[in-house]
C-alpha cells in the first residue's frame, strides 16, 4: 500500500501504533470507550468486525496476559490489522483473520469475551457513504444486529461476557437481541455528548446463561466538556496520566 493511501496513527498517548486508510473507514472513538467499560482480565477475546485493529489492540494493551482473534470482512482493513499488529509485537498475542464471521469456525469457539464496535446505523437511519469501505464499516450492509449477535451467543464460552456499543436509539434493539439469546445484560452505560445533551451511544456487556435479573445502569459517561475538549474520565481512557 503506497504511504499516501494510509496514516500511521498514535494510541493510548504513542504507546500503540495504528494504521488507517487515509480515506475510508476510520476508527471514532468508540472503540476507546468499549475498551474503557470493559474491565479486564479479558482472556481469550474476540474482536467482531475489527477493521483496523483498535479495539483489539486497546484491550491488549490494557491487559498484559490477554489474547484474541479479530475477524474482519474487507480485506484491506484486514491488512492493515495485521501490519499494525506486528508493528506492536502482538504477532503471538493475535491473530487476524480475513473473512465472514458467519462462515467462520471461531463463531463455535469458546471466547472468554466477545467485543464488538459493529456497523451501527440501518439503512433506514441514513443513506450509506459513497465510500464501499465507510458504508460497509458504518451500515448494516453486510453484518446485522442479529447476525452478530448469533455469532456471540455461539463464540462465547458459558458465564464469558459479550460487550457492544450502539447508537442511543437501538438500546432496546440491543437489550432484546441479547436476552433472546441466553446472553443476559449485566452492566448498560450511557454515553452523552456533553452535558444536558441527549444519549448518543448505548454500552452493554451481557453473560451468557448468566442470572442477571435486570442490568446495573451505570452513571453516565459525559464525554466533552462545555469548551469541547474531553472529560477526565475519556481523557484516562485515552491513555493520558491525570493528577
């Protein structure tokens, strides 16, 4: 890939390298705060849709002892993975696979945890990009909410966690999928542009064939304060050291 197809990219304050198309499908911050609700040990992960690596890179990074495979469906985010994973010395500690995860023996694995920053937005929400790789990345083009979480309910072990964001407005959407599935929500949290503004994302990790009997609604996470700049609590989960 020529270097003005792609940017190298700095996480957790340089201590993690990513590359990215340059233009195309582009980590947001999401995976940042998936990374930073799930609390580790993570074991043995899987990392559904995992484009560029973020989300499975963070969660190595913020555990020392934990492994995981990321699937991912288009190829060239697939490399991209793969090249900032050797970059980091991960080579032994992931592995990246370049396909459906349907069609995937890991859907029957036994993951500790399943995490995923899925394509969020139906068609039916707003028109898909221009761009192939964004729309497939951001729209339910390829991969749905049930199709994903099919693959969950089937890779995770019993009693190992499942964990998604997804906008505000499919909280229920999300819930409900889950819970059809033996998959039980145990922790929700609400994620909030600034404050007085409206939900924008939903975070959810739920346990397979767990007794949960309603999930614990954590306080919300505000993520900008009124100049714009990030709250202490997005600033910690991106790596910087706060006094």
């Amino acid at each position: 890939m020529a270097d003005d197809t792609v940017t190298a990219d700095a996480l957790l304050q340089g201590r993690v390298r990513l590359y990215q198309p340059a233009r195309g499908a582009r980590m947001s911050l999401d995976p940042v705060l998936v990374a930073g609700f799930l609390a580790p040990p993570y074991g043995r992960f899987l990392d559904i849709g995992c484009g560029a690596g973020p989300l499975a890179f963070l969660l190595l990074a913020r555990d020392a002892a934990a492994t995981g495979v990321g699937v991912e469906i288009q190829p060239r985010l697939a490399a991209l993975a793969e090249r900032g994973r050797d970059d980091n010395g991960w080579r032994d500690r992931l592995e990246i696979v370049a396909g459906d995860v349907r069609a995937s023996a890991l859907a029957n694995a036994a993951f500790d945890l399943v995490a995923t920053n899925p394509p969020y937005r139906t068609l039916e929400m707003s028109p898909p990009s221009p761009n192939r790789e964004r729309a497939l990345a951001h729209h339910e083009i390829a991969l749905r909410l049930a199709d994903w979480v099919d693959v969950a309910a089937r890779a995770v072990r019993p009693g190992g966690r499942v964990a998604a964001i997804l906008p505000a407005t499919r909280a229920s959407e999300l819930l409900d999928a889950l819970g059809a599935r033996r998959l039980a929500p145990a922790r929700v949290r609400y994620t909030h542009p600034h404050v007085g503004a409206a939900a924008a994302r939903v975070l959810v990790e739920a346990v397979l064939d767990g007794e949960v009997l309603a999930p614990v609604v954590e306080p919300p996470l505000v993520v900008h304060e009124a100049d714009g700049s990030f709250t202490p609590e997005v600033r910690r989960m991106l790596g910087e050291e706060l006094e």
